[in-house]
C-alpha cells in the first residue's frame, strides 16, 4: 500500500550566517510516497542542496516556518544521525574525504549500526561484494581510504554503494549524475535501480540539471525548483520542455526581464 513518505509542508527556510539573513526555502511543498521516484530540477542557486540539507537536519538552517513529515513523524527537529536512523540517506554532491577509514570499516559499522546485530567479516564481506560487482568496482576498494583519493565517478559510486549495502527507506540524491561519463552515469543508474528493486517500498529524491539521468531512473512526477520554490510539477515530459526551452519559459513576466 502507498504511504506519505517524506511531507514536507509550507516550509520556509533562513541561513543566518552573521552577515546576513537570508530566505533559502520560501513556502515550499513536497510530497514523496513509498516506492515513488521524484526528481526536482532547477537552475543553480535554486535552493535544491539546501532542501536536502534541512531535509537531514543540517544545523546551519533555521526553519521558520512549516514541517517536515517523514512516514508520519515531524522530523524538523531531529539531529541528523536520529534522521539517519529513521531511514533517510543523502548522496552528497561533494562527499569528503576522511582518512583513516576503509570503505569496508565504515560500511560495516554502519550496517551493523542499522541491522543491530553482529556481521563476521567473511559474511560482510560477500554483501559488500556482491554490491560493488553491481557498480563495477574492483574488490580492493574496500581497503581504501573513505573518499581519499577517489576520482569523481569513485566518489559517486561509493555514495551508492553505501544505499546498496545500507538499503534506506527515503534517498535523495543531489547531483548523482553531475560530471560523470556516459559509462559510469549507465552504472550509477543501474545501482540505484538496482537498490530500488530489492527494495520496492524505497522512496528516491533524485535532483539533478540533466535529462539524461531521468532517462534511466525514470521519475513519477518532476518539479522544477526555482528561487526557493517548486515553480511546476509534472510528469516526464516537463524533462523534455527544459531540454528545449531552458528555466526561463516557468517564469512570470517580471523576473524573466531582470
Ligand atoms: P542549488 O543546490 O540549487 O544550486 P543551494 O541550495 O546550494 O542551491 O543554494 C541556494 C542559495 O542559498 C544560494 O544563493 C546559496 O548561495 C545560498 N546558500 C546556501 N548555503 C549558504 C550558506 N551557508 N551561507 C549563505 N548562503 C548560502
Ligand atoms: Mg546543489
């Protein structure tokens, strides 16, 4: 049965970084059920990052006004490893690099972590295998060094990778697809189609600036994010109306001449 997922409602978001106050997120609405894939597109600058920031709890955003819902609970006021483990996974744009950590150390805590019971290290093992095999990664990846030294497809599909292994009730992805080539876009999306097909139930937010990643996953519903709002929401074909007549076209008459 389809449930609300992730609801957010009339969310008005501030960043207050001693400078200035500024308004990221005005007044914005968004509903995720289980199993459905949403995309949210936008030019840079939109505020899209941001959404998936206050989504996790990121502490550097104050939300003025409205509430985020996931599968019932308002999580607006959660830290983000209590909204971790509710289920939600960011892929990040620029994941960092943290030294000292495996791939397989990292995963294995975090697995552990979430199926809060003991793993042997031959038994992890094949999960992590298995998974990497999906992406196409070489098994001695596990040994290395979190994000240290990963090329920018590594990156990603190390971010993917972890929602393979770790199996989230929501993700969102935030520029998954941003400079990857075509072959290591093809394996990103098969990860992610992958992951939703052990889990059916999974609800994806995927944010991207490219069709051709759409093209794969296939979206529900699309939205176009613009200035801190979803301007319009529709099916697949608003992909290929961007495509065509770029942001500009979902503008009213005043900001299209500024
Ligand atoms: P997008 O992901 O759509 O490109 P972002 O969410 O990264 O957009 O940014 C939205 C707006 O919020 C931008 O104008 C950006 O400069 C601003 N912004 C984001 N984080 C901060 C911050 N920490 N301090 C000041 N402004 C910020
Ligand atoms: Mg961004």
């Amino acid at each position: 049965m389809m449930e609300k997922l992730l609801d957010i409602k009339d969310l008005c978001v501030f960043i207050d970084n001693k400078i200035e106050r500024k308004e990221i997120i005005k007044n914005l609405n968004l509903c995720v059920n289980t199993g459905e894939i949403n995309a949210i597109m936008g030019p840079n600058g939109s505020g899209k990052s941001s959404l998936a920031y206050v989504v996790m709890g990121h502490p550097s955003y104050i939300i003025k006004n409205g509430d985020i819902f996931f599968l019932g609970k308002n999580i607006k006021n959660l830290s983000p490893d209590k909204i971790a483990k509710m289920g939600i996974f960011l892929a990040f744009q620029d994941p960092c690099e943290i030294q000292g950590s495996t791939v397989f150390s990292i995963l294995k805590e975090l697995y552990v972590s979430k199926s809060k019971k003991l793993v042997t290290i031959s038994t992890f093992s094949e999960i992590l295998f298995k998974n990497m095999d999906i992406l196409g990664l070489a098994h001695d990846f596990a040994a290395r060094d979190l994000n240290s030294g990963f090329s920018g497809g590594e990156k990603k599909k190390f971010e993917i990778l972890q929602m393979l292994v770790l199996q989230p009730k929501f993700v969102i992805l935030d520029e998954i697809d941003s400079g990857l080539d075509v072959d290591a876009l093809k394996v990103v999306a098969t990860g992610i189609l992958e992951a939703k097909k052990e889990n059916p139930d999974m609800g994806i937010l995927i944010i991207t600036h490219y069709q051709r990643i759409l093209k794969y996953i296939n979206p529900d519903f699309v939205h176009i994010m613009q200035d801190g709002q979803i301007i319009k929401s529709g099916d697949f074909s608003l992909v290929d109306e961007i495509e065509l007549h770029g942001y500009n076209q979902y503008l009213d008459g005043e900001k299209k001449d500024a």
